[in-house]
C-alpha cells in the first residue's frame, strides 16, 4: 500500500525525491502518513480536497482486496 502512495504522490508533486511514506501498523488497520515538501502540499491536496480524497478512495480500493482497512494522513 504505501509503494502505491507513493508512486501516486511522486507523480503529482514538482519534488518526487522529498516524497516520504510510513506506514503504521495497527491491531485492526493500517495508517499510511504521506509527507511531502511544504511547496507541494497543495498539489498532493488538490482544491478542496479533491486529490487528496482521489487518492485516499485509490488505496482503500486496493486495501478491500486484501482484507485490510487503511488510512492516509497527509503530514507536515
């Protein structure tokens, strides 16, 4: 999951080396914190939100197939 947020940020972002993903394991889901330099934050946000909900229906798409609940955070 956190590959897939990446290449998915890395590919919005003018910066794609300040990219970072960590990924937390929890006892019943999986949060996955996205930071990017504070130039692109606004690009990986999107108006409104937008991008930001995109990606985080893209990786909960993909976390049903295994079974498992996910959470992206964009970070600071």
């Amino acid at each position: 999951m956190s590959e897939l947020v990446r290449i998915i940020a890395a590919s919005l972002v003018d910066h794609p080396d300040s990219v970072e993903v960590r990924e937390i394991e929890g006892s019943q889901s999986v949060i996955i914190e996205l930071k990017v330099a504070p130039e692109d934050m606004g690009k990986v946000i999107g108006k409104q939100g937008r991008i930001a909900k995109a990606i985080r229906t893209v990786v909960k798409a993909a976390a049903t197939k295994e079974n498992k609940r996910v959470v992206v955070e964009i970070v600071q």
